[in-house]
C-alpha cells in the first residue's frame, strides 16, 4: 500500500516440476499480500510475468501450486496435472500469443 510492494511474481527456469523438466520458463514465487487479494494484483501480476517471458522469447508459461489452482485457471492456465497429494503439486501452463 502506497509505496509498499503488495506482491511478487518471478519467471524462471530453475524451479521446475521434476516431471515437466524439460518445460518453462516457470512461474515462482507469485505472492500478494492478504490485504491486497481479490482486486487484481495477482491477475495484473500474471499479465506482466507473461509479456516480459514473451518479450524474452518464451513461448509458454508453466508453474506448480499446491492450493491455488483455481485461481489459475480463472487467469487462463489449464492443468496438465492435478494435486493428487500433499507432496504433488497442480502443474498448470498457458501459452503466449
């Protein structure tokens, strides 16, 4: 709030889902602050993640999540793989046009 950070997002390629290995960039540490949920900040987060990705050359977006799936998917990421456990997260992905 004003000049405090409300949230966090970063595109990398070394925090893979072991599994999809050989995808990315992935998405890590996406975060906004309780006080700062449902009014867009984690939408607009997404948004600008994926032009930046896009503008590197990226063609697609992956990420893991252990409780927000839906909220990704309202953003446009389908699941390639569901949480079937505690230690197995969602893995979820979107392309970029």
């Amino acid at each position: 709030w004003g000049d405090e950070p409300v949230g966090s997002i970063s595109v990398c390629d070394d925090d893979p889902d072991l599994e999809f290995a050989d995808r990315g960039p992935w998405l890590s540490g996406v975060y906004v602050l309780g006080a700062a949920r449902d009014l867009g900040v984690g939408r607009r987060l997404l948004d600008v993640a994926a032009d930046r990705a896009q503008e590197a050359g990226a063609t697609e977006l992956w990420l893991h999540t252990g409780e927000a799936t839906r909220f990704y998917e309202r953003c446009g990421y389908e699941v390639v793989r569901p949480k079937t456990s505690l230690a197995r997260d969602a893995v979820l992905w979107r392309p970029l046009r």
